[in-house]
C-alpha cells in the first residue's frame, strides 16, 4: 500500500467537502443522477485526484453520469480553485465507486449461506 501523505489526505477530504456542494448547487446537466462523493484520493504531487462517485440506479445511469462528471471537470476545478487556498488545484477524473453494490451482494450472500446453515441444522437429528 502507497505510503499515507497527510497533506494530500488534507486535501482530498477538503475536496470531496467542496465537490459534494458544487455538484448539488452548480451543476444543472439532465444526465446527472443521484450522485454521492464517496472518496477522493489526491496524488502526492497533488497534481491529480481520483474522485470516487457512488449513483442511485442502473449501471447505464451510473456511466451518463460519470460522463456528466467528466465533461464538467473543468468547470469544478475551476469552482474549487475560487474555493480552495492552493496554489494549483488537482486534475479531477472521475471513477464509479462499486464497493457499496459489493457490500450488498456479500452480506446477501452472508445472510443466504446462514440461513442454509439454520435449515440444515433444524432438520438434523438431536442425537446427530
């Protein structure tokens, strides 16, 4: 794992802070969804930042609105460098955040295999 730096992780946090009010104050495309900013990790160099967007909705709605997101970066670094005291703000490019989906399918997965187990041992034998 990449060595932790403070300074990036400081700004990421303050990023993901300002994206989340730009995205749902400035932004007006039609193709943007339900979008949440569930993470943001800035290079060390803190010339680029991986914006992790989690959506509401299909995998199609989820792509037109990482294509909203991506065609809109300009605009959002242009709105964060207005908010943000740094002397160059990061490059932003936009990934879809599949870990919530990830989440729900093992714990569905999790509750299946333990009410397998709960069947399994209700129709055995006290004795065995």
């Amino acid at each position: 794992m990449p060595r932790e730096f403070p300074r990036a992780r400081r700004v990421g946090e303050q990023i993901q802070r300002e994206l989340s009010v730009l995205i749902r104050e400035e932004l007006q495309d039609p193709r943007l969804g339900m979008v949440s900013i569930s993470a943001v990790e800035v290079s060390k160099d803190l010339a680029h930042a991986k914006v992790f967007v989690t959506t509401l909705g299909s995998g199609e709605e989820a792509q037109k609105s990482i294509e909203a997101l991506t065609g809109a970066a300009g605009y959002l670094r242009r709105l964060l460098g207005q908010r943000l005291v740094i002397r160059s703000v990061p490059q932003l490019h936009f990934r879809h955040d599949r870990s919530l989906e990830r989440g729900a399918h093992l714990s569905a997965l999790i509750d299946q295999a333990v009410k397998a187990d709960r069947a399994k041992s209700d129709g055995e034998e006290p004795g065995e």
